[in-house]
C-alpha cells in the first residue's frame, strides 16, 4: 500500500438481552495474542464494512449474524508509517443471542470467546488483557448507552 491509502478494519460488537458482548481471545501465536477483544479483522479489496463484519464472525466463530441486527456506530482513522500500514476502523454493533456451545473457533485467529458484561470488558481492558484501552472501552460504552437510550426513546 502506498503512504496515502488506507485499508479497512472492522470491529463487531454482539450484545445479548443480557447487555453482555461476545468477546474472543487472539490465538496465542497471533499479534498481541492472548488479548481479548470484539471479534472483527480487516476487509477483503472491494469489500463493504457490513459485509466484512458478517464474514469475520462467520470465519472466525461460526455464527452467522442478521445483518438487519446490526448498527453502524463510528469510523475512527490510524494514520501509520508502520508496517501495518493505515486504516479506517469501523465499529459496529449487533444485538443477537448467541449459543456459546455453537461457537467454533477459527483456531488460526481465535482460542475462546465469553460473554462479558460491561464491568469485565472495563476489568479486561484496565489489567492489560484487552486489545483496545479502558480509554477507548469507556468511550465505546457510553456512544452503546447513549445509541440505546435514543433507539428506546423513539
């Protein structure tokens, strides 16, 4: 990729009635593996957001999501020099049960997956073990509630 192109990466937020998300750990032998984090990667060339967010938690945990389900939240921007390259970062949450016993693990990118409430992503994230910061956690949270509260309103 040249200095001034950026690839696309989703992050797929699914919240049960319950209110808790579906987090993954990273395969050990990955990047940052161990960490826990919302289960998501980068999009294939001419790949829509929506599309590679359904994709990445088929591939990577077997579950087939409604796409109705699901809300755009935000895009956030990494400019880099590294190796990683740029990207865009879209967010996006779904609300959906899902079985955990049906869940089967993409070995290659994924050991486990939990549900989580809100207080354990926020413990995860303060003691290292969550791959985006308690900052960017908290932030995420309160945009979730904020998107709640209007979609319960109307």
């Amino acid at each position: 990729m040249g200095s001034h192109e950026y690839h696309l990466v989703v992050d797929v937020w699914i919240r049960d009635r319950a209110g808790r998300f579906l987090v993954s750990r990273r395969a050990s032998d990955r990047p940052r593996g161990g960490l826990w984090e919302p289960t998501g990667g980068s999009a294939l060339r001419g790949e829509e957001s929506l599309t590679a967010a359904l994709r990445e938690v088929r591939e990577e945990l077997g579950v087939w999501l409604d796409p109705a389900r699901g809300i755009w939240l935000f895009t956030a921007r990494h400019d880099s020099t590294g190796a990683r390259g740029s990207w865009f970062r879209d967010v996006w949450l779904f609300d959906q049960d899902v079985d955990l016993t049906a869940i089967r693990c993409q070995q290659t990118e994924v050991s486990d997956a939990e549900w989580a409430t809100q207080r354990h992503v926020r413990h995860l994230a303060s003691a290292g073990a969550f791959a985006r910061s308690l900052k960017d956690i908290d932030e995420l949270m309160g945009l979730i509630a904020a998107r709640s509260a209007a979609g319960q309103a109307g």
